[in-house]
C-alpha cells in the first residue's frame, strides 16, 4: 500500500504552511505499509513553544480553508512542545527543537519512503543544526562577557 492521492495533498498542503510559519526540518514519511491508522507523518520543529504554536494553527486554518479538513485530534497544545495534528489519513507533528532531537523520531521511520514536498518545505532541512549552532555562538558570547 501506498500513500493515497488525499495523504498526499494533504501533506504537501501541510508542509507548506508550516514552510511559511519558518518550521525547520519539515520531513514526511510514507508511513501506509508499517502503520494501519494513517497513510504518512510529517514532522516539523521550530526552536521555541510560540512558533510550534504558530507552525500548528497555520497547517490548522490551511488545511481547513484549502482542503474543507480539521484534525479529529489535537495533542500537546497546552505545553507547546510537541503538538500532534491527527487528519486520519496524515498525522502532523510539530515539535520542539529539543524534543525533536530526543525523541528523534526520523529515527523511528527511516526505513519508510519519504514523500516529496514542495520547494520550501525542503529548503527548511538543516535549519535546526543552523539555529543551534547560533545560539551556542551568542550563548558563548555572552558568558565570555563579550556583550
């Protein structure tokens, strides 16, 4: 089994508005022949609670305006760390930058096809790695008292 014609409009319509919302590392998986419940995963992060809040409500109106879908479940809003989007056939996951690397889930299904995603959602791979890397810089700097 594959994902079907709907997982995948629905992932690329994802993805996209969590491109917009600046998530970092936006992946999907195929994830049909492993799992029963749903047909793919996507996975975004963004480095703080308020962007993985705005990353969500962004592929929430989207999926809704565009497509006429709304998740039939919503988990993990009061903390903002890990929020999970469930539309049946995707499930979308909007993590923490730090939670992203603890529960690494990539790791989980990287056996699994990878979809395709627009341009933008693929510009975002590496972003994480970028933004940490800044913040040790400015973390150093200011324990060096260089500010």
């Amino acid at each position: 089994m594959t994902a079907t014609d709907r997982s995948i409009e629905l992932i690329s319509a994802a993805a996209q508005a969590a491109a917009d919302k600046l998530a970092h590392d936006i992946i999907a998986y195929d994830v049909s022949d492993v799992l029963s419940i749903t047909d793919a995963f996507l996975l975004a992060s963004a480095p703080n609670d308020r962007q993985v809040k705005s990353i969500v409500d962004e592929i929430e109106e989207r999926l809704s305006k565009e497509l006429g879908t709304k998740p039939v479940r919503r988990e993990g809003d009061r903390e903002a760390r890990w929020v999970l989007l469930d539309y049946v056939d995707i499930v979308v996951h909007v993590q923490h930058s730090e939670e992203r690397v603890f529960y690494a889930l990539e790791r989980l299904w990287k056996d699994c096809p990878e979809l395709e995603l627009p341009e933008d959602a693929k510009a975002t791979r590496g972003k994480a790695a970028e933004h940490a890397k800044l913040r040790a810089e400015e973390d150093t700097a200011d324990f060096g008292g260089l500010r």
